[in-house]
C-alpha cells in the first residue's frame, strides 16, 4: 500500500497482487474480475479501466 503492485504470467493474468489492486479495479464489471483476471481485458475493454485512461 498505496501503490498497486501485480505479478502476472506470460498470458498478462494476473497470478498475485497487493491490496491496493483492489481498488484500482473497484468499478469494473464483475465479469471481468473473475479469474484468470487478464490485465490486458481489464484496461481496455469499456466496462473496465478504459473509461479512466485519458490517452486511451
């Protein structure tokens, strides 16, 4: 904590993660959560991170 600190696998799911993960993810759809969570999905697709990265 306060810093979101991931270890992923060579398919970018996630294999481990801190607790500030979950906030970070907080929002997202539960779909996308749902193990393997792939980091890749979760920043892009619409329902997840996409809407809060400004250079999208």
């Amino acid at each position: 904590m306060p810093y979101p600190a991931l270890l992923l696998d060579d398919h970018w799911d996630i294999v481990d993660a801190n607790a500030a993960v979950a906030q970070l993810l907080a929002g997202c759809a539960p779909e996308l959560l749902e193990p393997p969570i792939n980091v890749v999905r979760v920043c892009l697709h619409p329902d997840g991170l996409a809407g809060r990265i400004g250079n999208l």
